[in-house]
C-alpha cells in the first residue's frame, strides 16, 4: 500500500496552468523527481503512450497509465485507484517548483534529464 500511497500523494500534488502538453512532452525520455516533506523522493517516468512508471522511496516500482483531462492530469496506477491534480504547464528539463500534494504538504518537483533508473519506464519485470 506505501507504494499506490506514493502515486495517489503525486496524483494531487503535479502539476496547473495554459500549456498542458508541454511540461509532459517535455518529461518524456526524462525524470520528474518529487522529493516529500521528509526528503525521501520518488521518480516518474512518463510515455507518449500514455504509460508511466514510478520508482517509490521504499525501492518498489509502480507501472500504471496516465490522462490529461482538461486542466488535470490523472494517474491510475496497475491495480489501484485513480487520482486526479491539477496540471502545471511551460515546465522544462531543469525546472523545480513547489506544489501541495494530496495530504497537504508541499513537495518539490523537478524534470531531470535523462532517466536514472532505466527500469521505471512502462515495462514491469
């Protein structure tokens, strides 16, 4: 349950704004890093197929699909629930900013380039 907690915490907490296909397009092939109130991080990595992967702080790996629906973007993770936040647009590779996750707390977001861990990615193993 820690590791759909750490999806449905993201799924409040990503992304607002005009410009909703550029921040995800411009995550593909690269990392968005939320880092919690308490320092432990955890990696997304999101497809133009509309799939994503996510690499939890305790270690585990998540696979699931992803929808932008008008200014919301929505995560439903491979058997768990859907959760919805609000999309923030005109994010590019370098950019870190500040949301409120699901719980109330603020989180940190960044788009890193690249893709540290190469298993996140879609494809469960």
């Amino acid at each position: 349950m820690k590791k759909l907690a750490a999806v449905a915490a993201f799924g409040v907490a990503l992304l607002s704004g005009a410009a909703f296909a550029d921040t995800m397009e411009n995550a593909y092939g690269n990392t968005i890093v939320i880092t919690y109130p308490n320092g432990a991080s955890a990696r997304y990595h999101f497809n133009a197929d509309n799939t994503f992967g996510l690499h939890a702080p305790d270690g585990s790996r998540v696979m699931g699909v992803y929808a932008i629906e008008g200014d919301q973007v929505c995560l439903t993770p491979n058997g768990g629930e859907r959760a919805c936040t609000g999309y923030v647009g005109g994010k590019n590779v370098g950019d870190t900013w500040t949301q409120t996750a699901t719980d109330g707390s603020v989180i940190t977001v960044t788009i890193e380039a690249g893709r540290a861990d190469s298993h996140a990615h879609g494809h469960a193993h």
